[in-house]
C-alpha cells in the first residue's frame, strides 16, 4: 500500500486482501453448510463465521457474498427453476466477481475500522488526520440503514460483511443488534468473530454460526502459495501458527520463522543465557521502526513458553519441530507437570508485564532483556 493508502486491518499487508482470494481451502464444511440452508429455501438472515484469526473467515465472507448476489434463489422463477447449486464457486468472469474484485459491487457492506463516515474518502482522510479508533463505533452502523433501504441489486440481495464483530463497542453492538431483530428483507449479515463469547449473547442469538477449523501444514503451505508467499518452512510456519494461514503469512512475511529458530537457540544456552545472543535479540527490538520485530518477538516468546508448558504437561514436545533441535530444548528445559506449571505462570506473567511495558513506553531493550532474565531463572537447573 502507497502512505496516502488508508489501512485495511482485514488485509495482511504483502499478501492479497479476502475479496482477491480466488479459493478458500480447507473449510469445506462450512461451505456445505452454507449451501445446504440456501438450498433449503429457508436461509437465516445473519451468519457468525467463527474460527481462530487467519483461518479463513473474511475470504469465506465474500465468497458467499459473491454466491448470494450472483445465485437466484431456490424458490424463484418456478417455471423454470435454475438446478440446486452444490457449491459456493462463482465463476471470476461473472459480473458480480468483477466488481467485488474491483471494489465497486453496489450490493455489499463492508463494516470496518474507519472512524466517522464510511467511504473510502472519510477513511483516507481520517488515516491522514490520524483520526482512527481502535474499535468500531456507532457511526460505521449507522451508515446501515442507507445501505439496507436502496434498491435491489443483482440477485436481489444486499449483504453486510461486519470485519470484526469483536471490535464493535457497546454502541454499535447494540445498534447492530436492532437490525438484527428486524431484519430488513434481502438483506444477509456476515459476522466475522475470532472471540464470540465476547460478543452480545442476545447477537449470537440472532446468528447461525459456521466454525472454521484450524489447518493443517499442507493446507497452510498451499494457501501460502495461492496468496504467492513463498516459504521454503512451511510446516514450521503452521506448527508456530498453530494452523492459521494469516499467522503463517505474518511470520513468513516478517522472518518469524528464523526469528523463533534464534530464540530456541537461545534457549538452548539455558540455565546458563548466552549474553551475546540476547543482547542481540534486545537490539533488534530496540531498532528505529522496529515496533513490529518487537511485537512479533513477544508473540514468538509467549509461544514458546506455551510449547515449554506443554511438553512438561504431556511428555513430548509437540509436533511438528517449529526450529532445528526444539524438541530437544523443549523436552530438556520442561521434563515434567511441575517444570511445566512453571513456564505456564511465567507465560502469564510475562504477558501481563509485556503489555504494560509497552503501553507506558519502557525501552524495548530493557523490556527484552528483563523478559529473557526471568525466563532464564525460571529454568532448570
């Protein structure tokens, strides 16, 4: 993206946005579903896709999107009515296909981060004036009801695609939810959740929901690939992921995956830390514009912790290896329940102290440094 391009928080930067995404793969349960309540002519007005982040839920959003505006329903044209799909897949050379790839379909609603307003000018210029919210506000539903009451487009639906549900604050949960309880006709909501029990129950009520699963490492690398993000580590990337393709691509994208294979090696050293090597941890979180680095090394250091709790808590290291010799380090650093419980307090102390230390600006060396510390106390000796 250009800097005068707005962010888009549900596009990974370097990797295709959802509605460019050409197949979703691995969530063919979900799909059958979906197609099994459009076929049944009695299909629910609100939908709340769920799954952990990175798994699929925004390109499962507008493939139905692009299913419901280019697919007549079961019970038109009587006379000579189309045969019963059995699929989600609309053609790329369909009209409503160009324009969703264009962003230009008149027949679908895309509430997002954005601040006041909701076309991509009010975006621009609330990027531009530094006016974003952390959370999606009244405003982003309200611009709904305009929406919802134009005419007809192609197909004869409208949908609403809400990216995420989770960020909406009390005000626009609550608007949300009287269009919710007074659906207008023809009109489908798409809500995309990675944490639905924190979501209004009287919402989930209101929804039907799709689980999307997490993937497997041949099904990770082959989602990488179809975004053209080439990985040599692929099961690596899936095992630190924990079977997302959005986390895979962030780590691919970011060297998480030689970051991790230089903590383990790291840990390797224990009880006894090797200064230099941490040093240098602490340096590459400390660089100019190196918040990212930063981020993605506490996210990389909470992960371990989690493999270290869980090798001592099952007996074996979990697979597949994320980096050379971890199953070694994890089964050495955590050989029993007790080691285990360990590391899982440390995992949650570290968290706590982590996000502290970054919201009130602590020096990312110091931060690092003091993380490695109490990690290397925490081992056996």
């Amino acid at each position: 993206m250009s800097d005068d391009t707005p962010p888009q928080p549900e596009r990974l930067t370097g990797a295709p946005h959802p509605r460019e995404t050409p197949h979703l793969i691995g969530q063919q349960a979900a799909e059958n579903a979906f197609v099994a309540a459009f076929n049944s002519g009695k299909l629910h007005h609100a939908w709340l896709i769920t799954g952990p982040r990175g798994v699929g839920k925004a390109t499962l959003a507008w493939k139905i999107a692009r299913f419901l505006l280019a697919t007549p329903a079961a019970d038109e044209n009587s006379m000579f009515a189309p045969d019963l799909p059995d699929t989600l897949e609309i053609s790329p050379d369909h009209p409503v296909s160009h324009r969703i790839l264009a962003g230009a379909e008149p027949g679908v609603h895309l509430v997002r981060l954005g601040g006041k307003g909701s076309t991509d000018s009010d975006r621009a210029k609330n990027f531009a004036e530094k006016k974003y919210s952390a959370v999606i506000r009244v405003d982003e539903i309200r611009v709904l009801n305009s929406f919802i009451h134009m005419s007809a487009t192609e197909g004869g639906r409208r949908v609403v695609i809400v990216d995420d549900a989770d960020l909406m604050n009390p005000n626009a949960s609550n608007a949300l939810l009287k269009m919710l309880e007074e659906p207008p006709a023809r009109t489908y909501f798409l809500l995309l959740s990675h944490q639905p029990s924190g979501l209004l129950p009287t919402i989930r009520s209101r929804c039907r929901t799709l689980s999307l699963r997490t993937l497997e490492p041949a099904e990770v690398a082959e989602a990488m690939a179809q975004a053209d993000v080439q990985a040599a580590n692929a099961d690596a990337l899936a095992a630190l992921s924990g079977g997302s393709v959005g986390g895979a691509m962030r780590l691919s994208l970011l060297g998480g995956a030689a970051l991790y294979a230089d903590l383990v090696a790291l840990m390797g050293t224990l009880p006894r830390m090797d200064r230099g090597r941490a040093l240098k941890l602490a340096e590459l979180a400390a660089a100019r514009g190196g918040e990212a680095k930063r981020d993605l090394l506490f996210t990389l250091i909470d992960l371990l912790l989690s493999r270290l709790a869980r090798t001592g808590a099952m007996g074996t290291p979990p697979a597949p290896q994320a980096a050379p010799q971890e199953a070694e380090i994890l089964a050495r650093l955590s050989p029993d329940p007790y080691q285990a419980r360990i590391w899982a307090d440390l995992a949650a102390e570290i968290s706590s102290r982590a996000r502290h230390g970054i919201s009130v600006n602590l020096d990312p060396a110091a931060l690092v440094l003091d993380t490695l510390r109490k990690m290397a106390d925490a081992a056996p000796r």
